[in-house]
C-alpha cells in the first residue's frame, strides 16, 4: 500500500516519474504526482508549457549538467518511441548554434562526444561577430503536446494525477507515502517547509508564428542576450523566436518592444524566415525556474520518509531534466531502507 508522491507536474516530474517506473522499477499505481497545475494548464508559475523546447547548448559547463544534458539527449529516443513516434511532439530537427565568444573546451569535448552530425562551422561561414559555430541534429519539443502525451503516457501505466496546491511540505505525505520527490520548479521559491530563497525566475518572452518553410533551429549567445528560432515538431507548421534572459523578473505580462526587438533579430539570424509573411500566432512570457548554485538533486530523511528535492532547471528542463529524474530517482534506490517497504 506504499506510495511514491511526485510533487510538480512539469517536465522535472514527469521525467522523475519515468525513472522511478523505468529504472526503479516501482510499480506505476503506486505513483501519484501532484500538482496545483498539470499538463494542458497555461500559468505563469507553471514553467513547462512556454519553453522554446530544443535541445541546446544554453546550458551550463559544470560537470554534472553536462552529464545531465548527455544523459536527456542519449534517452530520448527511447522515450520518444515509447510515447509513439514524432506525434507525441518530439522529434529531430537540424540545429545551428553560434557563439559571440568561444564557449570553453569543456563544452565542446563533451558535446562533439555525442552529439549526432557534429560538425564545426568552418570560420569563413560564421556570420559578422560570431567567434565559433557548430551544427548538429538535435531533439525539439512542442511543449505542451509533449506535456499532455507524457501525462496520457504514465496514466496509461497506472501513474494516477491529482491537481492539490500545497501551502506546506508536510501536505504532500499521504497516509502511506515513504518519499516525496520536490519538482516544484519556481514554486520552490515560496512553498514554506522548504523555502528556498536561491531560487529565482530568468524570464523569457517568446513568439510563437506559423512558418512551416522553416524546419531548423539557429542560435545565437552573446554576452548579454539570447536570440532562438526552434520548430515546434507536429505542430502544423508553428515556429519559436526567442528570447530574453531576465534575472529576478517576474513578470507574465509581455512587451511590445520586446516581440520587436526578438523579430529584429532573429529574422537576422535567419532572414528566410520572411519568405513568407509573418504570421503571429502568439506571444508568451515565461520565468525559468533559476537557482543560485545549480540545481538541487538531494535526499533528507524525515522521521522514516525520504524526502527527494529536484528543482532548479532553469533554461534547461527539457534538455537536462531526465538525467535530473536519473539522478534523484539514484538516490531513492541508495536508500536501502525506505526503497526496501515497496
Ligand atoms: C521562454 C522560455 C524558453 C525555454 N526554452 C527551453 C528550451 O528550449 N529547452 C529547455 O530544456 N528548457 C527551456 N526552458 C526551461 C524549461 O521550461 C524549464 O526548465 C522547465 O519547464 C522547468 O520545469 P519544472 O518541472 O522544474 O517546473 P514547472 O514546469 O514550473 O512545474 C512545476 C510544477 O510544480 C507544481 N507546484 C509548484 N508549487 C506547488 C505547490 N505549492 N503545490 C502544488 N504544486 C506545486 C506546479 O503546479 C507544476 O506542476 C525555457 C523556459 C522559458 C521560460
Ligand atoms: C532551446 O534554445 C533556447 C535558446 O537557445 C533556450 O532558451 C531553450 O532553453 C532551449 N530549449 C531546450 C529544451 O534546450
Ligand atoms: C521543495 O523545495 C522547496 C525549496 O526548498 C521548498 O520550498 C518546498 O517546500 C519543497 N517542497 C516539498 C514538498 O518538499
Ligand atoms: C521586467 O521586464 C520588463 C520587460 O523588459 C520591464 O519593463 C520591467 O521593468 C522589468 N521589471 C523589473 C522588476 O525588472
């Protein structure tokens, strides 16, 4: 009668619950994930849905993202099978990324390592300003179909969904719950019982527009700014332009100026983007769950209960966020006594 409570419904909790039932075997129905918001739900505290959702190269150098990032990108084509092929909203697209300046050995060693199709932009090729380039296939995400076919995914096997907001920690321990696995994202910020006060948002505004001639990402990493185009696969031809990176911002609402300035740049990067005019389907502002220190992969005991935070995915959720389910799920199984009562 035992049971595993998953606390987020963002792409964190779905990729943890994953692993709990691929990797720990744990039977799906005793899996029950919680959320004050669940796939197919737009708020401005549930990260998930506004994701550009490509895998890229926005991620930092330390060695444990980068184990992250390569563990997600190696994974996810067993996932994408298991979830039925490209209509699930994930699937392969070419990617271009440039930087203004080089970004360090360290990521480049571990990306060429296994990244399909990388190559260097030979120097002649890279745009005014631009100090190094890669291309390489990638995996994009239309995030909320994502979402939505990942939910049906695990309820098929069992995994039951329950839409509760907690005001405390203590709420997520059900009678017969032996560990709680904290995927709160943003929400971590405020829940009291774990309040952790490194979290903050990096807000983003994106467009989303039709253009179904465009079927690559670009990308382009300056000191002080992002620009990003990522096709949303299976998604009748929208297209992501992105972005902005805001510290501490943590405002939903979104800014003319800012939608003009992305448009500018970004028909820049890629300018056959207005072979076709340009349709705009929508605007979104979004804050990336962002923690000072990285994110937070750690197990504490309470009384005989285990309690398993996995939170602060910042910009990287999608790309890094089933290595972090990998990891936290690790530590349930090295508890020997609590993953022993299943
Ligand atoms: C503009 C933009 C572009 C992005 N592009 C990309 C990209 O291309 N690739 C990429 O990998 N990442 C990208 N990201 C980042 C990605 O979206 C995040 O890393 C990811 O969504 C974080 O997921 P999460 O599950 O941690 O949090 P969330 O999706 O926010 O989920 C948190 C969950 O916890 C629940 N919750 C929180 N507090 C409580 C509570 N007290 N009680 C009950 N439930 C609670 C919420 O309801 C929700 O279900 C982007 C983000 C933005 C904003
Ligand atoms: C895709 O790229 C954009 C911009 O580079 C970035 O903000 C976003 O996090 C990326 N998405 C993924 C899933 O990596
Ligand atoms: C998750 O962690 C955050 C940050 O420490 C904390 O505020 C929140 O209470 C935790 N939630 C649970 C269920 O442990
Ligand atoms: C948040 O960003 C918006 C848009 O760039 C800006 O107008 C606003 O002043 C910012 N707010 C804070 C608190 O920085």
């Amino acid at each position: 009668m035992s049971n595993v409570v998953v606390l987020g419904s963002g792409i964190v909790g779905l990729y943890t619950t994953y692993c709990l039932i691929n990797e720990a075997k744990i039977n799906p129905s005793k899996i029950i994930v919680i959320g004050e918001h669940l796939p197919g739900d737009m708020s401005i505290k549930y990260t998930s849905p506004y994701a550009g959702g490509n895998f890229s190269c926005i991620s930092p150098n330390d060695p444990d993202t980068l184990a992250y990032d390569k563990f997600t990108y190696t994974h996810l084509a067993e996932i994408q099978k298991k979830l039925g092929g490209p209509t699930s909203g994930l699937d392969n697209r070419p990617s271009t990324e440039f930087w203004d300046e080089y970004p360090g050995d360290d990521k480049i060693n571990s990306l060429k390592a296994y990244l399909k199709d990388f190559k260097v932009v030979p120097k002649p090729q890279l745009p005014a300003g631009v100090a190094y380039g890669i291309t390489f296939t990638t995996w994009n995400f239309y995030c909320p179909l994502f979402l939505a076919t990942f939910r049906k995914y695990l309820e098929k096997l069992g995994v039951q969904f329950k839409r509760q907001k907690l005001t405390h920690i203590s709420q997520a321990y059900l009678p017969h719950t032996i560990a709680v696995f904290n995927c709160t994202g943003i929400g971590a910020f405020s829940l009291s019982g774990v309040k952790d006060s490194s979290v903050y948002p990096t807000r983003g505004q994106v467009l989303v527009v039709r253009a179904p001639h465009i079927q690559e990402n670009r990308m382009r990493w300056g000191a002080d700014y992002a620009t990003y185009i990522i096709p949303r696969p299976n998604s009748n031809g929208q297209l992501i332009l992105g972005g902005f990176l805001q510290k501490d911002n943590w405002t939903g609402d979104t800014f003319d100026e800012e939608s003009k300035d992305i448009i500018k740049r970004t028909t820049e990067l890629l300018p056959k983007i207005l072979d076709q005019p340009l349709e705009i389907l929508g605007v979104a502002a979004g804050l990336r769950p962002s923690r000072h220190g990285g994110v937070r992969i750690e197990a504490e005991t309470k009384e005989d209960k285990l309690l398993i935070h996995n939170y602060g995915a910042s910009g990287y959720g999608y790309q890094a966020g089933l290595g972090m389910g990998h990891k936290a799920v690790e530590l349930f199984q090295n508890n020997k006594k609590v993953y022993a009562k299943l």
